[in-house]
C-alpha cells in the first residue's frame, strides 16, 4: 500500500509551520520591537514554542508618552520604539489614575495619585508587584528598577531617602534597610549584588554590598568637578561591565556630557574616576538620573559611541560622543516621559500569555 503523502510534500511545497525549531528560534531573536515578537509567536503553536518569552530577542528602551489626565482615567497608555517608528498603545488599568516613572525595565514605578499606594506595573503583561512596605518603614517610594538584561526572573528595587536605602528582591520577597549610605540624587546604579549611588550635595559614590548590606566604598568626585554647582545634570550607568558617570552641562545652547568610568585598580588602591572620551560600541539611554546601555551590534540602523536623552521631555536627542554633537530626533510624541525597556516574563505563569489582546501593535 503506498504511503500517503504529508502536508509537507504535496505539489513539492514546504510550509512557514513546519520550518525547524531551531532556525525558527534564531529567526525571533532578530525581532527587536517586541510587538514584532508577539506576532510572531501568535503564528502557530510551533512558532511559539521556539520563541519562549523568558528567553527574547535583545530590547531597546521604548519611549512613554507623558501620562497626561485623560489617559490615567481610563488606563490607556502609549510607547513610541525608536527603532521601528512605531506607536503602542496599550489598554492597561493598572495605570488608571496612577502617575508612572523610569527609567525601568520590565516594570515600571506607578504611583496612585488618589490613594497614594506604591507599586511596580509591568503594562504589557499587566503584572503588578505592591511595594507598600518600604513606604511605611522608610517614607520613600522606589528609584530604580533593575538590573538589565532583563531575561532571568530576579528583580531589584532599590531606593534611598533621609541617608537609607531599601531593596527588594524578588527571589527572596523581602526587604532589606541599609542606613547612613547619603542620598542617591546624583546618579544610581546596579551591577553584580552592589548598588552605586552617587550623592548630589558632595560628588562621593557610595558602592554598597546588597548580600552583607555594608557600604564596602566612599569614592571621591571627579577631579575637576564641583557638583554643587555643575549647570546640567548628572547620571550614572552601567556600560559593558563598567560604570559610568555623566555630567551633562552646557555652552550656550548646545549639549555637551563628560563621561567618567570608576576604576578598581589592581585592588589595592582606592577606586577612582577616570575621565574617558569613547565608549566604542555602547549607546546609552539616560533618564532621571540613570539610565541603561546597549551594544550597538545587536540593532541594525543605530550608532554606536552616542547618547540618547531626553531634553526637557519635549525633545528626543542624540548626543554623538566623538564629535560632541546633539542632534534632534524625530518623535510623534510632544511631551515624553521616560524610557521603559519592555519584557513579556510574568511574576509566575499564566495559560492566556499568548493573546496579549489589550495591545494595539
């Protein structure tokens, strides 16, 4: 009796649903608008087992449009994504009547301005995290949301107010109060179990151990820097394994940044800033006071060695480090907010992942 013929072969045709799961998986890791990963895995059932949402293409920051009033009332919220030109708009109502902040990755800082409650939202998944508890031990609500790469399932809050800062992190469900540290206004950043802070009234970085809850370093200002009286702004991220500290100042009307990377030395000596003019292959994305990194090599189209940032969060620029030029970039936004890096990972597994019906791609 002769076989049958599959799907496959009939008329000597190969179908999109039978393409192998590995060349699918090398396929979704080239989309980096994660509107363009939703697609995809809404193919088929095999699309969407080859491209697992804890594992995702790399993701740059998306843009949020300011929370104006009309949107917090009825939980609307929109992103612009810089490297597609596309606008999402997302039904989300844990955003009703809640002011959002960044930048952050995979959740965002809500706060409700009715009841004056804390908490992390995550608006493509619709995740919330309540983070009351700090509110009542410290008096402050959350600064920074991290650390990025975003794929494991590890979330740090980290904040710091009156000299104490708290963190939580997820794998634990806890708190952990770490006093004396000076406040974080200057820049903050994580990398590797310790928080970067960096004080606005002084210039000193504070590195702090998360695990022992020990301040393990007070690092000096630049030299050359007067932070008190710096014009502009200062941040701090972590770039390639380095951190990085930016001054933004300016000459009349045009935007500059001087960049300073912390240097351990071979161990013995007292860490230090150094002041560098490259960042080579990085492109940073800077917001109140932080920010995050990218290698460039991963998105087709943008530059490497830049600076993205807003001005005045009416302007989207890019600020090209080798030739200390800011250039305007278009944006169909007129009043931006901050950068969220999105993610689709969820604080324990849902069966309904897949619809993501409440976005508008």
């Amino acid at each position: 009796m002769p076989k049958k013929k599959t799907k496959s072969c009939t008329n000597g045709k190969r179908y999109w649903s039978e393409l192998p799961e590995d060349i699918l998986h090398i396929f979704s890791k080239k989309l980096h608008d994660i509107s363009d990963f939703i697609r995809f895995r809404a193919v088929c059932k095999r699309w969407q087992l080859s491209a697992p949402v804890t594992d995702p293409p790399p993701q740059l920051p998306w843009l949020l449009e300011n929370h104006f009033r009309e949107y917090r009332e009825n939980g609307i919220i929109r992103f612009y994504c810089l490297l597609s030109g596309k606008v999402h708009t997302i039904n989300c109502p844990g955003s009703c009547h809640a002011w959002l902040e960044g930048p952050t990755c995979r959740y965002l800082l809500a706060y409700h301005l009715e009841n004056s409650l804390g908490y992390l939202l995550n608006p493509l998944t619709c995740d919330q995290i309540h983070v009351l508890d700090a509110v009542n031990v410290c008096g402050f609500l959350p600064d920074y949301i991290g650390p990025y790469p975003i794929e494991g399932g590890d979330i740090v809050v980290m904040s710091g107010y009156n000299n104490m800062m708290a963190f939580w992190r997820r794998e634990v469900d806890d708190w952990v109060y770490v006093k004396g540290v000076g406040d974080c206004y200057g820049g903050s950043t994580y990398y590797k179990g310790k928080y970067f802070s960096s004080e606005i009234r002084t210039g000193i970085t504070n590195v702090i151990d998360i695990a022992t809850k020990t301040l393990v370093y007070k690092v000096a200002p630049p030299v050359g820097t007067n932070v008190p009286f710096l014009k502009g702004f200062t941040f701090m991220v972590e770039s390639g394994g380095k951190i990085l500290r930016l001054f933004q100042y300016y000459e009349g009307e045009q935007c500059h940044f001087c960049i300073y990377a912390l240097y351990f030395g071979d161990g013995k000596a007292k860490p230090c800033w150094v002041k560098i003019t490259d960042i080579g292959d990085q492109m940073l994305f800077l917001g109140y006071n932080r920010g995050f990194s990218f290698c460039v090599s991963n998105f087709v189209g943008l530059k490497g060695n830049c600076i993205y940032f807003l001005e005045k969060k009416q302007y989207l620029c890019r600020y090209d480090i080798g030739d200390g030029i800011t250039e305007v970039l278009p944006c169909p936004f007129d009043s931006m907010n901050t950068w969220f890096v999105p993610s689709l990972i969820l604080k324990e597994s849902r069966p309904d992942l897949g619809a993501f019906q409440h976005i508008k791609l």
